[in-house]
C-alpha cells in the first residue's frame, strides 16, 4: 500500500474510533498495543475500508419536522418488541 492510502485509511480509522493516537496519523508512525490488550476477534471476509465505508453515513441522517415521535416510537418498537419478553422477566 502507497504511503499516501496508508495514512488516509488512519485518518479514516481515527474518526470512527477516536482513541486511536491523533499524533500517530501520517504513514511514517507505527501503531503500537497496549500492555494489557483486551481485543475481539470476528470470523469474516470484510476489509477494513470495506467496514469503514459501510460506516460512512451512519449517524447523519435527519429525523424530518414533525415525524420525531413517529419516527423514535419505531425504533424503540424494534429495539424492544424482540426482546420483550426478557424485559418482563427481568423488571418484574
């Protein structure tokens, strides 16, 4: 990968996870670990420009004037309705 790509994928990397060294951002730093790393690893073939594009968007999107509670009351539907019965278990 050109140094120029290398660097631009940081800077992508860096907005969506801002812990990431904002001093560490051109092509010539490395990226180093922590000492006590707690990493997740998940089985797939995506990439992570293919990641950070599906990403790209997300969070932007305007709820039009007068459909915020329309809107809102679906997504709680969604959120809640499949796990409605572990909600009533558990708050019982």
């Amino acid at each position: 990968m050109d140094a120029e790509l290398y660097a631009t994928l940081k800077k992508r990397v860096q907005v969506f996870f801002p812990y990431f060294d904002n001093n560490a951002l051109d092509a010539a730093r490395l990226l180093f670990g922590s000492t006590n790393p707690l990493g997740e690893f998940f089985l797939g073939d995506i990439t992570l420009n293919q990641f950070l594009d599906a990403l790209d968007g997300i969070g932007t999107e305007v709820i039009p004037e007068g459909q915020r509670n329309a809107t809102l009351h679906g997504s709680a539907v969604r959120i809640l309705n499949p796990n409605s019965q572990l909600f009533v278990t558990r708050f019982s």
